[in-house]
C-alpha cells in the first residue's frame, strides 16, 4: 500500500535516473547489447522523468561503466 504523502511519480523518476547512473557492464557482457540496455534506460528518462543528457554525455557514461 502506497502511503498518502508519497509521490509515486517523483520515486519512479529518481528510480529511474539511479538505475541509469548505477548501471555498470558485466565483464562478460556484449558492448553492443549493454549500449542498447543505456540507450533504453536514456530515452525511458527523457520520456518519463524530463531527464535529458546530451550524445557526449551518454558517451562518456558508457566508457566510465566499462569493465576494466
């Protein structure tokens, strides 16, 4: 049960953009499928929660969560 004072959406929305930032690639895990899982999560944070990033952004995102 949802308590009256919280805002689901506002949780959704903060949900979404931790989801994003703690995102990291498996070692063992396809670069093409894991940029396509960020790319998703990007446009679901545009759409959903007014989250935008730019290309260079998401691209310096992308090779800060590659494994090392």
């Amino acid at each position: 049960m949802t308590k009256r004072y919280e805002d689901t959406d506002t949780v959704l929305k903060a949900n979404l953009k931790r989801m994003y930032l703690e995102t990291m690639m498996e070692p063992d895990e396809a670069p093409s499928l894991f940029i396509v899982k960020m790319e998703k999560l990007r446009s679901k944070l545009a759409n959903e929660a007014a989250f935008t990033m730019t290309n260079d952004e998401v691209m310096l995102n992308i090779l800060a969560k590659l494994p090392k």
